[in-house]
C-alpha cells in the first residue's frame, strides 16, 4: 500500500506542473511521525502509560497534522496547484493508514520488539 501512496506523491510533484518538488516535503513528517513513538516505546517497559510516552503521541499526532496542512498552506499560498494538494492528500491516507495498520497488528505478547503501541 505505501507504494500505492508514494505513487501519488510522485504524481503530485510530476503531473500537475513538472519540476514542482513542494509535495515532497510531507516525506519529512512521514520520518518525524514515527520517530518519537519509537523512541519512547524502547525506553518504555512493559507499555506502561508515563508522560514520556504520552508526549510522544503528542508529537506524533502534531507531525500527522502538519503533513495534511503543509500542501493546503502550498495550495492557498498557490506555490503548488489544488490538484498537487489533493494527490498529496490522497497519498497521506494511503500512507498514514499503512503506517496505522502495521502499528495495531497484533504480534502476541512474546514477540522479540513488541507492537508499536
């Protein structure tokens, strides 16, 4: 599926005016998002709720958000077009749904790195 939602990505860089290389800034959040989650769940034991592990989602929730408002703000400023706003968009879903999907797989409790929430 994630090469589903890079293939939009692609597009949207591509399709509605070539060498327009904005979208491609959402590629930053996709790495910032799950980062923090990773971080804290290795420091974490036994999934134990803290506020270390609490402001991680924070972060993650925040970097989410910024990578659906990024191609709007780049819309209505007209730095991209509305078509590359919504190719990007579409590509978030995809990704970010892939991303979701992996995360609440169910590993059983004696998986060697555990689920990531």
């Amino acid at each position: 599926m994630t090469v589903l939602g890079m293939t939009f990505l692609i597009l949207a860089c591509a399709l509605p005016t070539p060498k327009i290389f904005y979208p491609f800034f959402v590629l930053i959040f996709y790495v910032l998002s799950v980062l923090s989650v990773f971080i804290s769940k290795r420091t974490t034991p036994n999934n134990e709720t803290n506020p270390k592990s609490e402001f991680a989602l924070f972060l993650t929730a925040g970097m989410v958000l910024s990578a659906f408002a990024l191609p709007v703000v780049l819309a209505h400023s007209a730095v991209i077009s509305w078509t590359a706003c919504s190719l990007t968009l579409i590509g978030n879903v995809i990704n970010y749904s892939t991303m979701f999907g992996y995360a609440m797989r169910d590993e059983g409790f004696d998986a060697p790195y555990g689920g990531m929430f």
